[in-house]
C-alpha cells in the first residue's frame, strides 16, 4: 500500500513538472491541486538549494529518495 501512495506521488510529481510547461493549464483547479500536492514534498528541497539556478533539480531529487525509501521498504 505504501509503495502504491509513493508511486502515485512520483506520478504527480511529473504531471507537476509537465504542468508546469503549460501555462494554459494553471488556472484550473486540478492542476493547482496537482501542485499542491506535488509542492509538499519539495519545499524543503527548495529551500536548501542556492537561488538562482538555471532550472529547479527539486522534482528530480524527491523523485530520487522516493525511490530509494521504496527500495529499503
């Protein structure tokens, strides 16, 4: 069950990502909902990487211990 509810996060996490690409699309309600979702987890991230990069690595590093957490479980 636990392996189900991260997969899911990492597939809301990339729809997040996809999303983000698509500015028609972030005014409705599901995908505000998506990024909220998917902000969550990497809030934290964002806060410890230095301002001013050329791209956000947050999705790809909570993706990556997501997986590792699924591996260990």
């Amino acid at each position: 069950m636990v392996h189900v509810l991260l997969q899911l996060l990492i597939y809301v996490i990339i729809v997040d990502v996809l999303l983000s690409y698509m500015p028609q699309f972030r005014s409705q309600k599901w995908a505000e909902l998506v990024h909220k979702i998917a902000d969550a987890p990497q809030k934290p991230i964002r806060e410890l990487l230095p301002e001013g990069l050329p791209f956000d690595p947050a999705p790809m590093i909570v993706i990556l211990l997501i997986q590792m957490l699924m591996y260990v479980l």
